[in-house]
C-alpha cells in the first residue's frame, strides 16, 4: 500500500476515534464541562495530563530545535521536565484541595477579591493564545505535509476538528479524547525512534544508543555530529553560545512557567480525592518521561542524518524526501553560484521562509524571519520538520510515515484543545457567572461556555496562520508568561498568610506588562536589535519571564506590606489546604 494511501487510512482512523469519544462522553453540565465531574481514574488523568503537556512543541519542535541548536536547545528539556516535577509535586495536590473550578477561582477565592480574579482571567487568555498560536502552526505543518494542502488550510482543518470535541464534550470529553491522543502519540514517536536507532548504533534503545558508537565508524553518536558539523562550518554540536545567565533564565522561566501553565494545573482538579491527585502527577511523570528521554536521540539521529543526505548532492539527485517537503514550503533550495549543487553552512540562505509557488524548484519569498543572508548556505530547512521528516530521511516504512503523522497530530490537537477549553471556562465562569451575570442559569453557563470556546478557536486560528515565530519559540513566550504572572500568586496563595489582595493584583499586573512588553519589543517593535548586545542584563525575550516573576514578587511583597492583612477566615482556609485533614488529630494521639 501507498505511503500516502497509509497516511489517510492512519489520520482518518484517529479522527473518527477522537470524534468517536467526544460523542460518548459529551458533558451535559457544568461540572462535566469544566472539571469532568471530577471524576477521572488517577492513571487516565496522568495519560491525559501528558498529552495536554507534551504539546507540538514537546512532540515536533522540541527535537528540532535541540538538533538545530544541539547544545543551547538543552534548555528547553532541562526547563519543561523540571517545571513538571516543580508543579507535580509542591503545588498541584494544594490546589486540588482547593477544590474550585479554574485557576483564576482559585486566585479570586484565595485573594477575597473580583478584581484579582479578572486579572488572572486576563493572564490566562495571554498565556493561553500565546500558547494555542504554536499548536495551532504545529497543525498546519503536519497538514499541509501529510494532507499535501496548504498550511493555512492545515489550520482550518485542525480547527474545524477541535471545535467539535472541544465545545461538544468539554473536560470530560477533553480528558478521554486525550487518553487516545496520548497512546497514539507515544508509540508514534518512540517506534521511528527506536528504528533509527538500530539502523544508525544497532541499539533498540534510544536512550542508549545516544552515547552508542555510529555503526562502522567507530565513533560516538555526538563525535560524529561534531565532525560533520565542523566539515559544514557549523559550530560543534555540543558546544553552546548562550550566555551562562542567559541559560539560567530561559530555563528557570521554562521551569517555574510551567508550574503557572492553567491548563495544566486545571487537570488535577479532575480527580476524585487529593490522593489521586498525587497519584496522577505520578503516572503523568512517568508517561512524560518516555518521550523527554528520547528527544534528544531523535535530534541526534535526525541531525546525522540530515547532514550525511543534503550537502553537496546535485538537486537533480536529491532525495525523495527533500522534494515531498519542498512542495509543502518547509524546505527549499537556491542555487547561488549555478553549480547545481545543493550547499548547505551556518545562516539564513534567503531572507524569509520559502513558500513553494509552481513546479519543483519555483520559490517565493515569505517574509516572516529577520535573519541576515548568508551566501555560503543554499538550503532552507524548517526546524519544526525534524521529527515529522525523520522516518523519510532514514527511509523508514511507509506506515511509520504514517504513524508519525497521526501522532504529530494527536499531539498538537491535544494541548489546543485543553488551553481551549480553559480559555473558554475563565469566560463563562470567571467573567460571566462570577461577575457580569451572577444569576445566570447553568444551561446559559454551558452555553456561553461551548461560544466562548468556538470564539477562542477562530482567534486561536488566525495566531496559527500569522505566527510570530517557530514552534517551540512561541511555546517558549506562553511560559515566561507564565512564570511572570500566575506562579508567585499561586505559591504565596499557598504558603504565605501575608499575602492579601493589593499584593497580588498589583504583583500579577507588574510582571504580566512587564514580561510581555519586553517580549514584544524585541520580538516585534525592533527585532534587528533582538541580540546579546542590546538585551537588557543579557536576558533573551525567552528567558525574560525569570525576571518578570522576580519583579512580581518584589511588587506583590512590598505592597502587601503597606496594606491591610488578609481576613482571618482566609488565613484558616490557607491552613486548611496545606494541612491534611486528621493530622492534628494524629499528633494529639
């Protein structure tokens, strides 16, 4: 059977399967729309969790950037599996205890205040379109490659797709959906990986043959890599060219970014009890883990690869797998000098991404990266290929081709949904329920639930057509976000009696403008000057979040010190979450 005959049998079975669930399990209340009736199995919450986390980002981008980047693209492995556990462990069964909703809820409860709850519903549409932006582009990618449609229209389709099992099931039907996305992810990305594998070291596991010997050569995986990125001018593979701070921030906003991620920290209101909360943060590490510990083979592998099958072939002879993607506009070829020959060094080879117009080899210029021209490099690959190209470059079987892409997509659709989902509850709850229309019926509240969730899909479907930048570059810009607003209210809600409601609206507000306009002014206002040169302490836009959490608690502190303390009813209801029930009866006997 064909490759392509594979790849609609494989995608069109697990949209029916998607679709499939979200029929059965459409939530018919409030509670089933928002918290799945808090009612989800421990081991399904943590498959569910994984794949709300392990978005396009984690699934497409995150090995590309690393084989891109090679050493610099640590950051992205160190921060979001440290974030993790930092959110698994020290603030997710708190919160769950809690017993709310939405996070906002939680930030309006704790805070006794509607205004802090309004401005964490504000924080959580910021964060959550920066974040569905991303996926909404990883959608277009698999699409327009695997669907051979244009990206644009990989969008829409991705969109008309998560409308469906969004709106119609809500949590409930989000939660079982993404138990199927998980399994289909999770094997889709580690049978190429264990593949290649064998082909490149001849070990099945990925994990090792990362420090195993390249057959025949007698070298490691990263001498190989070094030694052909040094024959190609690029930098070795395993030296980085951040800053030690620069590092440092990016990964600590990564970390504490993802401890502030709503729609992750909304999965683990979904349990019965807060003992299944600590135990789906459990399973979830663990079905995290097997993709994050394979990444970094797969960039390896796909790097090696990639650079033992481009340079220096005539484009006459290039492989099958380069012309398939040429055609989708994610790679592409100029031939500068008229050799014919396909060079491939450090540096942009054109000003702009490629868009593919006519037969092979017609470009067109699409002007959505300032990188500067380099005359040596010929060749444009887009990094968010690597994992959706890797089985074609190493010549894998059709039906790996195939699996690949209905994981690119279960991935991808997964986190949109969930950050979907929790976009369209802080409307209809926070907004609507708590504040403009208290008397409003639950039937209305689902109802302006399932609109507000359509309107945040059209949104999210125009950021996925005009994105701001690769993948896992937009990901990256949710969790500083992040970092900078919702993770100091969260851990002072919890652990610090002091803090009251002048504190936290006035520490969320300072680091939310602050991360975002730092972000926007290099990114977008003055991207020439987005380099070492101009940021501020040497911070990039990616790390900045970092700082913007420093200056939330600083605000947050200093305020709440020349302001009144909180009630005393909220400083029993701290004592209450962080203390387990029966435990002053257990010290007393």
């Amino acid at each position: 059977m064909e490759t392509q005959t594979l790849i609609y049998l494989f995608v069109g079975a697990t949209f029916a399967l998607y679709i499939g669930i979200a029929i059965w399990s459409r939530a018919g209340s409030t509670s089933e729309y928002y918290v799945a009736s808090k009612g989800v199995h421990p081991i399904a919450n943590g498959m569910a969790t994984g794949a709300d986390w392990m978005s396009a980002a984690s699934f497409i981008s995150m090995a590309g950037i690393i084989s891109f980047s090679g050493y610099d693209g640590s950051v992205y492995l160190m921060g979001w599996t440290g974030g993790y556990v930092l959110l698994a462990m020290c603030l997710a069964p708190y919160l769950r205890k809690f017993g709310k909703f939405t996070v906002p809820e939680f930030v309006g409860e704790r805070y006794y205040s509607q205004t802090a709850r309004v401005v964490a519903v504000i924080c959580v549409i910021f964060i959550s379109f920066t974040y569905v932006a991303g996926q909404m582009r990883g959608v277009g990618i698999v699409f327009s490659r695997y669907l051979q449609v244009d990206i644009n229209m990989g969008v829409l389709i991705g969109m008309a797709i998560v409308f469906f099992y969004a709106v119609l099931g809500g949590m409930k039907g989000i939660t079982y959906t993404q138990v199927a996305q998980y399994c289909v992810m999770i094997f889709a990305y580690m049978v190429p990986a264990i593949y290649i594998s064998l082909l490149i070291t001849g070990n099945p596991i990925p994990q090792l043959g990362f420090g195993s010997e390249v057959t025949g050569t007698g070298m490691s995986v990263l001498d190989r890599l070094n030694g052909l990125g040094a024959e190609l001018g690029f930098d070795a593979y395993t030296d980085g060219t951040k800053s030690t701070i620069d590092v440092f921030f990016i990964t600590m906003a990564l970390m504490v970014g993802t401890a502030g991620l709503p729609h992750v920290i909304v999965r683990f209101f979904t349990t019965p009890t807060v003992r299944d909360a600590r135990k789906s943060a459990g399973y979830a590490l663990l079905f995290i883990a097997i993709l994050y510990t394979t990444a970094p083979a797969v960039a390896a592998f796909a790097r090696t690869n990639l650079l033992t099958t481009i340079p220096n072939v005539a484009y006459e002879e290039a492989p099958d797998w380069f012309t398939t993607w040429e055609v989708a506009g994610l790679v592409a070829w100029q031939d500068k000098n008229g050799d014919g020959v396909m060079q491939y060094g450090p540096g942009a080879p054109f000003v702009g991404a490629p868009s593919f117009t006519g037969d092979r080899g017609e470009l067109g210029a699409r002007e959505v990266r300032n990188e500067p021209t380099a005359t040596e490099n010929e060749v444009y690959i887009d990094r968010d290929i690597i994992v959706l190209a890797n089985p074609e470059i190493a010549q894998l079987p059709g039906w790996v081709v195939a699996l690949i892409a209905a994981g690119g997509l279960a991935a991808a659709l997964s986190t949109a949904a969930g950050l979907l989902l929790v976009i369209s509850t802080s409307v209809s709850h926070d907004l609507l329920k708590s504040n403009m229309m208290p008397n409003i019926s639950e039937k209305k509240e689902l109802l302006a639930a399932r609109v507000a969730a359509g309107v945040a899909i059209l949104i999210a479907g125009i950021f996925g057509i005009y994105p701001p930048a690769f993948v896992a570059q937009v990901v990256a810009f949710a969790f500083g976000l992040a970092a900078a607003s919702f993770f100091p209210v969260i851990v002072m809600g919890i652990f610090s009696k002091k803090m009251n409601k002048e504190g936290a609206i006035a520490g969320m507000s300072v680091g939310l403008t602050f991360t975002f306009c730092y972000i926007v002014f290099f990114k977008f206002i003055s991207p020439e000057m987005d380099n070492a040169a101009h940021w501020w302490l040497g911070i990039s836009p990616e790390g900045i979040g970092t700082l913007g959490m420093v200056f939330n608690f600083i605000a947050a502190v200093a305020v709440a010190a020349v302001t009144k303390a909180p009630p005393e009813h909220i400083q029993h209801l701290i004592e209450d979450i962080r203390v387990p029930r029966g435990a002053g009866a257990a010290v007393a006997h």
